[in-house]
C-alpha cells in the first residue's frame, strides 16, 4: 500500500487548506485511516480518524474546525482544515491500516502546513 499526501502550504491564520491522501497498491486491505501530524521538537498525534466501523475522532485541539472525509470510490482520504492557527504549524502524514483503528501499517511521506500568524 501507498500513500501520497497533497495540498500542504503556507497559509496565514484564519485561512484554509484540503489535505488530501491517495491510496494505491492493496486497498482492499485497509480498514482504518486517519492523519496524524508532527510539529517540531513534538511528538507525531493523531489529528482526525476513521475507524472500520465508519466512527470518527478528532482531537481536541481541532474538533470543530477541521473534517476528515474517505471517498473509498476514488481511493482517496481528505483533511478539510479551516480556521488555521500557527500551532497548527506540523508536518502531516496520511495513515492506513490493517486493523480497526488507524496507527500503525502504513504511511505517507507527510506534506508540511505552515500557518503564519
């Protein structure tokens, strides 16, 4: 399986940015998928998920101001971010997996987010 992640930028605060993963390879075998983000000198968290029963999480810090989304049609995954903040700031990594919620298996490379306040 792999992932490439899309539509990372610069961005000021307040703005808005539509992450998106393409998943390719053996799709059939993914169940769960989410984004996780890692900013520097931080460790990588989970930012939004979606768990094979279809239930989503977010962390606390964005609930309400971003949206994930699985087009499993296309093969695609999404992160609607709107209302950016400079802590926002991260790279962040597109995740598939095996099991019944995402974590672990596979990876994208990350795309990088910046917010400028």
């Amino acid at each position: 399986v792999q992932l490439v992640e899309s539509g990372g930028g610069l961005v000021q605060a307040g703005g808005s940015l539509r992450l998106s993963c393409a998943v390719s390879g053996r799709t059939f075998s993914i169940n769960a998928m989410g984004w996780y983000r890692q900013a520097p000198g931080k460790q990588r968290e989970l930012v939004a998920g979606i768990s094979s029963s279809g239930s989503i999480d977010y962390a606390d810090s964005v609930k309400g101001r971003f949206t994930i989304s699985r087009d499993n049609g296309k093969n695609m995954l999404y992160l609607q971010m709107n209302s950016l903040k400079p802590e926002d700031t991260a790279v962040y990594y597109c995740n598939a997996a095996r099991g019944r919620y995402p974590g672990n298996d596979y990876w994208g490379k990350g795309t990088l987010v910046t917010v400028s306040s």
